[in-house]
C-alpha cells in the first residue's frame, strides 16, 4: 500500500545556515546544517532551531517535523572548540547556551506536529543524544552511535536528556551511559528502547521518510493530542527540571575540570581530572 501524502509544490521555507527547512506534503524536513563540526551546537544553531520549530508550530499544515542531519554526522553534540575558546568564562557563556538548547529542545516536545528523526553516524551530548530524547520517532541507521559524554568533559548532562533519558531505558541504563560515556551501537539502542527503528544506511533516508509519510496520513488533532498525552506523562516533570539541569551545567563548565575535559577532546587524549 502506498502510504505517501499527497505532495504539492515543496517549499524552502529557510535555504541556508545552520538550519535549513523545506516542505513537502505535510512534512517539514529540518536539517542541522553544520557538516564541518558534525552538526556541533553553537548558540547560533540554537536560536536557529528555535526559529525553525515555531515557523512549523505556525503553520496548520506540518503534521510531521523530519529532523536529520548534514554531512557524516547527526549532531556530535556542543561545539567544543567554540565552548574551549572561552576558557574561565565557559560558565557564564553556557548560561546563555543552555538557556537555547532548552527553548529549542521544549518547543520540540510541545510541538503538535510528531518528530520522526533520522539518525547517521554518532548522535552525542545534549545536542545529539538530547534531541534524540526529545524525538517522538527515532530511526537509526545500522552503524549510529549513541553516547552521552558530558561527564567525560566534566559537565552533566544537558538538553533535558538528564531526565528524559531514565524514562525512555530505565534509571539503571541510564546512570550507566551518563557515568561511563560508552558508545551505544544501533541494535543495543533499539534493545533499549532509545530509539523506534534500525534500517540499513542505504535505506536509512527513504525509511525515515516513510515513517513521517505513514505518521502525517493520521489525523491531524488526533496525532498532536497523542502526542501531548504522551508527554504529559514526562513532559511537566522534564520542563520543570531544566532550570536546574542549566543551572548544573554552567557551573560545572567554570570548572578547571570542565576546561581540562574540553582541552583532552580537542586533543584526543584521556583528560587528567583534580577535582577543581
């Protein structure tokens, strides 16, 4: 059966930068739109998600958001290099950055239109992995990796993930992949329950893109009220514990540990951690 909606002129709703959005029967495909640094957040992807997600929530036609990723990589998480760059005023810069990532990863959740999201290559931090969790759909190509990593550069995690996480897998998985930051293979995080569906990397796309044709051939108030009851069960308890999960993360990255972390990444070596 052909479950395709029916496609009238697609629409670039936003052609370039960090961010692009195009529309096509229904659907409102959204692309991080950073290859160079594997999709890295930087507060200017933020806002630029944000924007991207209320240009959807405006218009009564996106049943479904289609959210993926440019180049080899989903989203590897921040922009480690930009948050390096700020050494001692980290803390104060990821006030404001943190403050983004909420916004952007909140207006997901209270969408109405349904995110199926489209993972390649390593989905990381509270950037990747954080929208991961605030996703309705998850397909997963065969080789995805999956990893938290925000303790290994001495922060915690961030994006709503610190509460989202224990939902989806269990508080036992999850303490398990926030504290050791090992890398997560696809089939163990379909095992888990982290994400919906696992395709071959060649079939990836066109699988994502029959899930959101499948989902927007639902109706409308149906699927965005679902989707609400669904996340009345987590939501209120996540929006109202992202103050204080912003508040952790900015004061762990003023942190010597939190800078040391970050230099070991950008240097591909093991960070020696003192505690300061």
């Amino acid at each position: 059966m052909d479950t395709r909606v029916e496609s009238g002129s697609p629409e670039t709703w936003i052609g370039e930068g960090p961010v692009l959005l195009h529309f096509d029967g229904a659907i409102a495909t959204l692309t991080l739109n950073r290859p160079a640094a594997s999709n890295g957040m930087n507060i200017e992807m933020m806002k630029a998600i944000y924007e991207a997600v209320m240009h959807c929530h405006r218009d009564p036609r996106v049943r479904v958001v289609h959210l993926r990723g440019a180049g080899p990589n989903f989203c590897a998480g921040g922009d480690v290099r930009e948050f390096a760059a700020k050494g001692e005023a980290l803390g104060d810069f990821l006030k404001e950055v943190t403050s983004y990532l909420q916004i952007a990863v909140g207006a997901l959740i209270r969408l109405d239109a349904v995110v199926v999201t489209e993972v390649h290559g390593y989905a990381a931090g509270g950037g990747g992995l954080g929208l991961v969790c605030a996703s309705d759909i998850v397909v997963a190509g065969a080789s995805a990796r999956f990893m938290a990593g925000a303790t290994r550069v001495g922060m915690a995690p961030d994006g709503g993930a610190s509460v989202i996480l224990a939902r989806l897998i269990g508080l036992r998985r999850a303490a398990d992949l926030f504290l050791t930051n090992r890398i997560v293979a696809a089939d163990e995080a379909l095992s888990i329950g982290l994400v919906t569906e696992v395709a071959g990397n060649d079939d990836l796309a066109e699988a994502a893109r029959r899930k959101a044709e499948s989902v927007a051939k639902g109706a409308p108030r149906a699927l965005a009220a679902t989707k609400r009851l669904l996340w009345n069960g987590v939501g209120l308890s996540v929006e109202a514990c992202l103050p204080e999960e912003a508040r952790t993360v900015s004061e762990l990255s003023a942190t010597a540990d939190s800078r040391e972390g970050l230099a070991a990444v950008i240097g591909k070596r093991k960070p020696v951690f003192t505690g300061a």
